[in-house]
C-alpha cells in the first residue's frame, strides 16, 4: 500500500508538472520527452540511486557490466526512455485520446495546485533517497549528484527553447495498419533488454550501449514517418498497446503471487477496447505533436 501511494506522489505529480510545462511554454512531445529524461534521472538517479549504485536491486549484470565514473551507463541508457516513453508521454497521449476536450487546456491551473505539486514531488523524492541512502547504506558522492542536477536543469532549458521539428510527424496519413505498428511497437522494449542482455561478456559495454541507443534512435525515426498526422487515432492507440504488452506480460508473470496484478492489466485492456470502439470511425483525430 505504501509503495502504490508513493508511486501515485511520485508519477501523478511528475506528469501532470510536464504536462503543465509542455502547455505553458507551447511545446510539443519533443519538450516532453526531454523531460521526461529529466523526470527518469530524478527518480531512477537521485531518489533511488539505480542509475548509479551498481549493486541497486533492479540493476543485475548491467551494474558492473558498463559502469563507469559513477554510473551504471547501458542500465540508464535503457531506463530513461522507459521513464521518457512509458512514465509520461504515453499518460499524456492516452489523456488527449479518452477526453479530447482537454487537449492543450491546463489541469493545474492555479499555482496553489502547482506549488502542491511540487512539494508532492519534493517529499516523494526525498523520502525515496533517505530510505536508499539509510536502507541500502548507498551515498552516490557529491560528484555525481551535483552532475544529476546539472543534467536535470539542462534538460528542462532544452526543453523549453526545442524545437516541435525535433519530434514531429512527417506525413499527413497513417502508411501502415494500427495492427503492424503495433507489433513494431510490442518490438521495441524487447529488442532493448535483448540487445543489453545479448552483450553482457560479450562485447565492449561501449558498443553494447550504442546498440541499445541505435535501436532506440530508429524506432523514434521509423515512427515518425509512418503514424501520419491525420486519421491516425487508432494508430496512436495500436501504438500505446504494444508498447505496454511486452511490460505488462513481464510484470504480470514476475507477480503471479499476487493477482491483484491483473486489475491493472485488465483495466489499460478495457480502457484501449474502449478507445478503439471510440474511434472506430476514424473521425476524432489526435497527432502526437497536440496536447
């Protein structure tokens, strides 16, 4: 229970933040991809430590297996397009989708609800370090926590100043069925963990983690050239769903104990049948460079 309301401070109030941030400041999934990144580092790095602590439960081989000045380097080369993807563009997309009349309007208008927010954040985040630093006796030294800031403001200044070009739609219709860019999809977080497990031994950890960032960099590029910009909403929710299945089918079968599980999986599978009925008729439109 503890876990779950952490979660909810931790993940509800990061991607509401961003999503408030990407509308203020006008920007596209670009901006919020970049700070998602930034998001990825505050949690995986500064609160729990996995990007750094090679002994971090999480982590395995991938702790010692490219770890270098501090950090855990094809671990974080694999988590934070997790955090990027899964943790907060998709909630955004899939808001946009299921109520459309919120596209581009804020949740959190007054900064009462804004400032809440952060201190939500704050306490969540300081919680999770204080229970890493006391309960796991790890301390990632002033070096490399001072440097996780820096990346963490650097991130949020690129996000405000990028541009919509950086991640946007390069045709006007969809150029391949909801169901193949769903099967690319379910693809992609595999072929991650398959390229980082494959290389462990194997290959200089510096290759391996240019493997993982090229598989990454084509899947954005492949994408973005076939979802289309029009009649695309049952593509971007096909998308959605085989993102999350691979993850989802990993969750489930590491938590057979506790079935409780598969309320959440049954619910995302509800809410994407629901969605797909929604827009059977191709008429509600949703690109991914709105709100």
């Amino acid at each position: 229970m503890l876990q779950l309301v952490l979660n909810l401070g931790l993940y509800g109030s990061g991607v509401l933040l961003i999503r408030e941030a990407a509308i203020r400041w006008k920007k596209g999934y670009a901006a919020i991809l970049l700070l998602g990144a930034a998001y990825g580092i505050l949690e995986e790095g500064v609160a729990l430590s996995t990007l750094y602590n090679p002994l971090a439960n999480p982590v395995g081989k991938l702790g010692f297996y490219g770890h270098y000045l501090g950090v855990n380097w094809i671990w974080t080369a694999g988590i934070l397009p997790v955090h990027m993807i899964f943790s907060v563009a998709l909630p955004i997309l899939l808001l946009g989708l299921a109520l459309p009349q919120t596209n581009g309007k804020s949740l959190t208008i007054s900064k009462r609800r804004i400032i809440a927010l952060f201190i939500i954040l704050g306490a969540d985040v300081s919680g999770l370090f204080l229970l890493v630093f006391f309960g796991e006796h790890f301390w990632m030294g002033w070096h490399v926590f001072l440097s996780s800031l820096a990346a963490i403001a650097l991130l949020i200044l690129a996000a405000k100043y990028a541009s919509s070009s950086i991640v946007y739609v390069r045709t006007n219709v969809p150029r391949i069925s909801p169901l193949r860019i769903g099967i690319i999809a379910a693809l992609f977080y595999t072929s991650v963990l398959f390229c980082e497990q494959l290389g462990i031994d194997r290959v200089p950890a510096l290759v391996d983690m240019g493997f993982v960032l090229f598989i990454q960099g084509l899947f954005l590029f492949y994408i973005q050239r076939v979802i289309g910009r029009e009649n695309n909403a049952r593509h971007l929710i096909a998308l959605t769903a085989g993102l999350v299945a691979p993850i989802a089918t990993i969750g489930f079968i590491a938590q057979l104990y506790l079935p409780i599980v598969l309320v959440a999986d049954l619910a995302f599978g509800l809410l994407i049948w629901k969605l797909m009925r929604n827009y059977s008729d191709s008429s509600k439109i949703s690109g991914p460079s709105n709100l």
